[in-house]
C-alpha cells in the first residue's frame, strides 16, 4: 500500500502542476498588466475613474486605450447620424 502511495502521490502533483501552468498561461493574456493599470492611474480623466468606479478595471482601460488612440478610436466607432 505504501509503494502506491509514493508513486501516486508524485503523479497526482505533477499532473496538477502542468494543469495550472496551462490555466496560468491562458489567465496572463487575459490579465489586466501592472504597467496598465499604473498608467492609468497616473494619466486617468474623470469619466475613466467613474467607469473603474462603476463598471471595474476592464471597462476604465477600455475607455482609457480608446483616449489614447485618438483620432483612430473615432473612426473605429460607427458615427449616428442626426436627423
């Protein structure tokens, strides 16, 4: 019984450890980056910071990238046209 248990039991840790370096992998490019979020903090305008407030840290950088873009976010947006 010991035997199965010290050759299992190295098994059972290695195959978890692969597991999480493929879930890691996948969550690092999903992550929000530490240089992001400081830039943000540094350089944020008032509607940026009422989205962290209100809608969380994916929204503030969404509307924070799309200032930084400039010119090419307004024409990336559909214009409404006025009537």
């Amino acid at each position: 019984m010991t035997v199965w248990f010290v050759v299992a039991v190295p098994l059972v840790m290695m195959f978890f450890a692969l597991a999480m370096e493929r879930v890691e992998n996948r969550l690092r490019h999903v992550a929000v980056q530490e240089e992001e979020v400081e830039e943000f903090l540094e350089q944020a305008r008032p509607n940026e910071v009422r989205a962290l407030y209100g809608h969380g840290i994916g929204r503030a950088l969404e509307l924070f990238r799309l200032r930084r873009l400039g010119g090419r976010a307004a024409k990336l947006r559909p214009r409404r046209s006025r009537r």
